[in-house]
C-alpha cells in the first residue's frame, strides 16, 4: 500500500514538471548569451540608419521601411538607434526590386488569381565604425506578405505594404544581430 501511494507522489511530481516546463522554458525567450552578431559585431551598441534608398516604381516606400527598421530594432533592444554622429555602425539598406507571385486561382475561374504572394527585395550594408570597415557587404534581405486581389490590384497591394515592411524590417534586424 505504501508503495503505491509513493508512486502515484512520484508520477504527480514528473506530471507537475511536464505542464510547468513550458512555461518555464517560455520565459527565456528573446535573451541571447554572449555578444550579438559574433566577432564581427563586438562592441557594438548603437547603430544608425539613414533613410532607406528606393530604386523600385513604388513611390513612399523608403520611408515606411525605413520607419519598420528603426522600429525593429528598438523592439528588438540588441543596438539602439542613434543619430549620425554618436553611432557605432551605419545601416544602409537599398530597395531593389519587387515582386507578385501567384498563389492560388479563385475557384470558379481557374485563370485568374485570387492570392498572392508580394515580396519585397534588397540589399543591406553595414559599417562597423569601430573596425573602420562593412561588415555586411551588400547582402540580399527580403520580405513578403500575402494578399487577396480585389477589383482594384493597387489597392490591394497598397494595402499589404505594411506588412511586407514589417517583415523586410525583422529580417534585417535578423541579419545584422545574428550575423547570418
């Protein structure tokens, strides 16, 4: 009798442990050991970022993603984002191109599309001021956002914008405190 009631104790006990390790877990999220972006990025605490250069027939984009970024990166908390002259590196970051892709066809009428994929393409360079030199050297970043068309296609992706930026924006951020 005794036995038994020591193991139920026990399996209670490893049951107490499997619904309370998610939790626990969860709460380390987000923090990072050792210095961002590795070797590379050793030092580093500020960065600024000029506004973004556009070279896509999509007017006003710079400064929505330039806006995303610096939101990024303050939400992020890894750099923070200072003016020209007290920075530790320099973000550029140049829109190049853009893109739709098909997804799925509206179900009535196979031949035309109902969603689409919108990617947003680029390239971001950072200097490193107290190394004296890039180092990240022109790497291509992207992001995307899906969309449903409507009677009006510009509408549609004008709508999604903020959402494709916001996306761009995290995988900047990705790209230049992981140092990938």
């Amino acid at each position: 009798m005794r036995a038994g009631s020591k193991a139920r104790g026990s399996g209670r006990a490893w049951l107490l442990l499997l619904l309370l390790l998610p939790i626990l877990t969860g709460c380390s999220g987000g923090y990072r050991l050792g210095a961002i972006g590795g070797k590379q990025m050793h030092g580093l605490r500020t960065i600024w970022i000029p506004t973004v250069r556009n070279k896509t027939i999509i007017p006003q984009l710079q400064s929505m993603v330039t806006n995303e970024i610096i939101s990024a990166f303050d939400n992020d908390g890894s750099l923070r984002t200072v003016g020209p002259g007290e920075a530790d590196a320099e973000l550029d970051v140049t829109l190049t191109d853009f893109t739709r892709i098909p997804i799925r066809p509206e179900l009535l009428d196979p031949l035309t599309t109902a969603e689409y994929r919108f990617v947003l393409i680029g390239s971001a360079t950072l200097m490193n001021r107290k190394l004296g030199r890039n180092t990240i050297n022109g790497v291509g970043v992207s992001g995307s956002s899906f969309f449903f068309t409507q009677i009006n296609m510009p509408e549609a992706q004008r709508q999604v914008m903020p959402w494709v930026a916001q996306d761009f924006a995290k995988r900047v951020v990705t790209l230049v405190t992981e140092g990938w």
